[in-house]
C-alpha cells in the first residue's frame, strides 16, 4: 500500500518535499537549542536533545539520497534549515534559559533606578566611575533573563537616556537574586488539606 503510494507524482513532488522541510525544522530548531544549552552549562539535556536531532536528520538525509532527481528536495532541505535556525532562536528567547548581567551607565541621577530596583529585591551593585564626559555612576545587576524586559522598563521609566549593555553570564555563585515564587499543589487547590489522625 505505501509503494504504491510512494511511487505516486503527488508523494515525490509534494508530500516527500513537505516531509523534508519539515524534518529539517525539527532538527535544526532541536539542533539551535542543543548549542544554546550546551553554551549555558547543560550538560544533561545537550545530549539527550542531539540525539534527536540526529535521528531526525538521519531520515531527511536517507530521503534526499534516495531521490536524488528530486529538486524540489533539495530546496526543502535548505529552505527547512533555514526556518529551522530562526524557530530555534525564537525557542530561545521564549523559554528565556539563563543568567544575564546589565551593566548600566545613567545620565541623570541615579536614587530613583537603584530604588525601584531594591524595591524589586534585585540584587546590584553601583560604583562611581569616569566616562568621556566626566563623572558617572555605574549599576551592575546579574538577573534572570526572563527579568530582563522588567529591569529595561525599570531603566526606561526612571532614566530613558542611560547606556546599558545585556551579556551571558555561563555560572554564578552566590549574590543577592530576585525570590521566585513556589508552587504547591496545596496553593492550586479551592480547599484545604486536614491531617487526619
């Protein structure tokens, strides 16, 4: 039943194409995260996803090599790498995976930003320093990067004209970080849990 379908003009100019396409955005996208993990220290799912991204190339490669008179796909293989790359950055920046440091150079004073960042319990640092027009302050702060869109609003609300740069940090140890909320299944429940004895 399958040959026979398989032999079919509708599978090898439509359906094998669409398959490869999307096998190579699979891998790529699994192979894009695999490199960011790799990069930030996780050394347990690095493997487990390249694994996977592997299999899956493995299949759109044997593909390809078996209808190598196909055209359409070899444009498929490229055009799924390609979407591939840019789904995996997108992967990325949802998930938001990963410790950043801001450094940020105001140009006006500085009580307000440093205060609305003690009042988020985000840890910092502020230094006095020399910039090319003279004296400056400078705020360090290691976040969460999935803090960062709260800090750039921080800085945008309380000093719209200062200079900051956002850097991968790959480990910390210690320092003063924003708490996390917990969660339990006794919070997520309308009714309390009894001891009984």
């Amino acid at each position: 039943m399958f040959e026979s379908i398989a032999d079919t003009a509708w599978f090898t100019w439509v359906i094998l194409p669409l398959l490869i396409f999307f096998s190579r955005i699979a891998d790529q996208s699994i192979g894009t995260l695999r490199v960011i993990f790799l990069s930030k220290g996780y050394r347990v799912i690095a493997p487990v996803l390249g694994f996977f991204e592997v299999i899956i190339w493995l299949l759109a490669v044997s593909q390809i090599m078996k209808h190598l008179d196909n055209v359409l796909c070899y444009v498929a293989y490229g055009a799924g790498f390609a979407a591939g790359n840019y789904i995996g950055i997108l992967l990325d920046e949802k998930l938001s995976i990963g410790t950043v440091l801001l450094r940020i150079i105001p140009q006006k004073d500085t009580t307000a930003l440093i205060q609305g960042l003690r009042d988020r319990n985000f840890g910092f640092t502020y230094m006095d320093a020399n910039g090319a027009r003279g004296p400056v302050k400078v705020i360090m702060t290691i976040i969460k990067r999935k803090d960062v869109p709260e800090v750039a609003s921080l800085i945008q609300a309380n000093n719209p004209t200062a200079f900051y740069t956002i850097e991968e940090v790959k480990s910390i140890h210690e320092g003063v970080f924003k708490p996390r909320r917990t969660w339990s299944l006794q919070q997520a429940l309308p009714f309390q849990f009894r001891k009984f004895k």
